[in-house]
C-alpha cells in the first residue's frame, strides 16, 4: 500500500490534541480517508508538530461532511515547516 501523509495547520494546543488521538474537523475529499496512513498536525506557527498513525476507526466525517482526524502511536516533535497560502491541509 503507498503511503499516504496528512499534514493540517492548526491553532489548536497540541498537548490537549494528544490526548485525545484527535485533530478538529477538516475539508477532506469523500473517501480520501481509506487512502490515508499518516498523520502530521503542525502548529499554527510551524515549530512543533505531531507524527502519529491515521486512525480510521477513531476518524469519522461530521454532517457537513469535515472529517475529524484520529490517529495513534502518536509524539510531538519540534520543526520548521511553513505553510504557503491559506489551504491548512496538504497531502505527501
């Protein structure tokens, strides 16, 4: 299977993201999740981020469609990583 890495921009504390495996609601093509492997949540000012496993079972999609991000065997990590423009969600 290709890996395939999601990486979202959030102002969210990452701390209290760990804890609970979850990552807000996201603008993410239907389906899009039964390709995705890997999970990176960047703070918003791009110095720290979490690695951790996409989470399917933990993932679900809400009624206007966002899907909130689950993931597992997760840490926090420090970074530089910039985001150009506005979009806060990429794939790799």
């Amino acid at each position: 299977m290709k890996k395939l890495i999601i990486q979202v921009r959030t102002a969210d504390n990452l701390l209290d993201l760990l804890k609970t495996n979850k990552s807000g609601n996201w603008v993410v093509a239907q389906g899009k999740e039964q390709e995705i492997t890997d999970v990176e949540i960047i703070s918003f000012d791009g110095t720290q981020k979490i690695e951790g496993t996409f989470d399917i079972k933990n993932s679900f999609r809400l009624d206007d469609g966002r899907l909130v991000i689950g993931f597992t065997n997760a840490c926090i990590r420090n970074c530089s990583i910039s985001f150009d423009g506005r979009n806060p969600v990429r794939y790799f």
